[in-house]
C-alpha cells in the first residue's frame, strides 16, 4: 500500500539526495521550503471548535490557547475597537475559524512559527521581524509668499519636519508635497527671511497659504585688540589687555581722558597727587629707579604728551596691554604697559 509521506519525511528524503550531490546551498532551500509548507499544513490540520453568540473576541483567542498549541498575542489598545464575533464552528480547520473571527474587524493578524499575532491592516513586516505602520500619503498644494508685498517666492524649500521629504517652489511660489493622511508640520525656509512653522491637515482641500517675514539681523561687532602696531582677533590676541569700545568710555561724564578711563578699565591706577600724566600705573608699581609711566600710543604711534591734551570726544576706543607681551612689539618702552588709543576717523 502506498501512503503518502509527511513533509517532515520528504524534507529528510530529498535531504539524502541532495547530499550525494554535496551541494549545500539546495539543501538550505530545500529544508526552508519543506519547512514553510510544514507550518502551512499545520494550520490547516488544527482544528478547533468555537461556539461565541456575539461575544468578545478575546474569549475566542481563549478558546483557540485551550484546544492548539498556537498562543495569540496582541495590544490591548488595539482591541478596544474590536467588533463582538458570533461563530459556530465544530472541528473546524483553524485557518477557516482565523479568517472568519477577523473577517469584519479592523485589524488582521499574522502567524509565525505557533504565533498568532494581532496586527493593524496596514502593517507590515520588515526583515528583523519588527512591525510597521505605514500610512497613506496625500499631497497637498500651498503658496509661499511674502508678508509685506504678498510677492511669490521662487526656490524657497519646503521641508516636512522630521522627514526627508523636501520641495522647492516654483516661478509662482507654488509647491506640491506628501503629507501623512493624520496630518503633519511644514517648515519653510528661504534666504533672507525667517523660517516658518506650520502645522497641515490633509482634510483642509484649501490651498495653503504662507507669508514669510524679512529675517532683520544686526551686525555683530568683532572682537579687535589694537596693539597700537596691528589690529588682531581678541582670540588671537596674546598677553593681557582690557579692551574700552566707545559705547563704555562715553559711560563717564569728564572733561579728560584718564576722568572717563580710570572708572570704566581694571588695573589701572590714577594717582591725583600729582600733575601732567606722570600719575598713571598700570598694575601697580613696577619699577624703583626707571620710568613708571606707560607708553602711550595714539593712532598706531608713541604719544610723549600729555594724555589729558586728547579730546575724549575723538577717542574711538582705548586698549590698555598690561604685561611683557606688549614688550615685544615697543621694546622696553612698554615695560610699564601700553595704552593704545583710536581715535574717529571718517567713512
């Protein structure tokens, strides 16, 4: 009598067969798809009796753990929007029974191995078995525009936010781009001008309208140390210096120069004992029997008047260089320190 075989013993039939030929790769391809119609097979022997008049569906996954070794897994929240099932099925093929309890829900199922498992319609499987979700694109229309003239935009990109989904108007400041049905978040940039946040809703056939405001910037001064020889990067800049811009030295209300510097600088000393502008130290004290006094340069050259001889109103700014650094620009002269003025000059 001739029965036919299980595919447990065909795979092992053809297993020894192929192995004569010692071709390893068509045993691999063998053994998966004998193994795939196993587990096919599987379901369709199960059978299972059910007997639900419009009740959950969670106690026909009861009854489907109690009769098989198939075990169904789920989200909780994905239930609550199940459909009452009502099925009467005796020593029915467990396919037959799966297909009829998810026939009318919103949400279907997939079996791996002795696994059922619940999932969205629209879901999909990706090589590490994790699930995705999909979901529809609709493309909507908008027009970017300027706030002030209402003018067109050419060229102004169009990103959806959190996507690599990009676009760029055109000639009439038009644009085209996929949102996801549940909505999304546009942000639109453009030279020039401030970069917009809008929120879409695919449900809105409108078209969508997007004014773009002129981006004001504000020059930022750079930071420049004026050794009185060049003018260098503050980050550049060796040695220790304070740095006086205009704004600061107007801060004080005086006549002279050193009235406006000695309250606005650091390290800088003013002695009123005496007259001219032999009572100026910076840092301290730093010589007993040679000169005390800083060297002064005005624009660039060494100044040997007297510094109150400056009008404050011409002064640009002020660089005070405090230690040895300075000596290696003015020689011994800048022993005592530096200070470097700037004054206006015309544009």
């Amino acid at each position: 009598m001739n029965m036919r075989k299980s595919p447990v013993k065909q795979a092992l039939a053809l297993y020894c067969h192929v192995r004569k030929k010692k071709n390893c790769l068509l045993v691999l391809l063998v053994m998966a798809c004998c193994c795939t119609r196993s587990f096919a097979s599987q379901v369709d022997s199960t059978l299972v009796t059910i007997d639900l008049n419009n009740a959950s569906l969670e106690k026909a996954f009861i009854a489907i753990k109690q009769q098989t070794a198939y075990r169904v897994i789920y989200d909780n929240s994905l239930l609550k929007g199940a459909k009452p099932v009502t099925l009467h099925a005796s020593k029915a093929k467990l396919s037959l029974v799966l297909q009829k309890l998810f026939e009318q829900q919103p949400f279907g199922y997939k079996i791996i191995e002795q696994t059922i498992i619940v999932t969205p319609k629209v879901a999909t499987y990706d090589n590490d078995h994790t699930i995705q979700y999909p979901v529809k694109d609709t493309v909507i229309s908008g027009l970017v525009l300027t706030d002030s003239t209402n003018q067109p935009l050419a060229g102004a990109l169009v990103n959806l936010k959190g996507t690599n989904t990009n676009t760029i108007t055109g000639d009439d400041g038009h644009f085209k781009i996929k949102v996801p049905s549940t909505g999304g978040v546009l942000v639109v940039s453009y030279v020039g001008y401030r970069d917009r946040v809008v929120f879409v809703n695919p449900k809105n056939s409108a078209v969508l309208a997007i004014a773009m405001k002129v981006a004001v910037t504000e020059m930022q001064d750079v930071n420049v140390v004026s050794t009185g020889y060049q003018n260098i990067p503050k980050e550049r800049a060796t040695g220790s210096f304070t740095q006086v811009n205009n704004k600061r030295f107007n801060e004080q209300v005086s006549t002279s120069i050193l009235g406006r510097l000695e309250a606005v600088s650091n390290s800088l000393l003013v002695d009123r004992k005496t007259t001219g502008g032999g009572g100026i130290r910076i840092r301290g004290l730093s010589s007993i029997e040679g000169p005390k006094d800083p060297l002064i340069v005005l624009d660039n050259f060494p100044y040997d008047g007297d510094i109150n001889n400056i009008n404050p109103n011409d002064i640009e700014n002020i660089s005070i260089l405090k230690d040895a650094a300075a000596a290696s620009i003015w020689g011994t002269k800048a022993g005592n320190g530096v200070i470097v003025i700037t004054t206006k000059k015309g544009k």
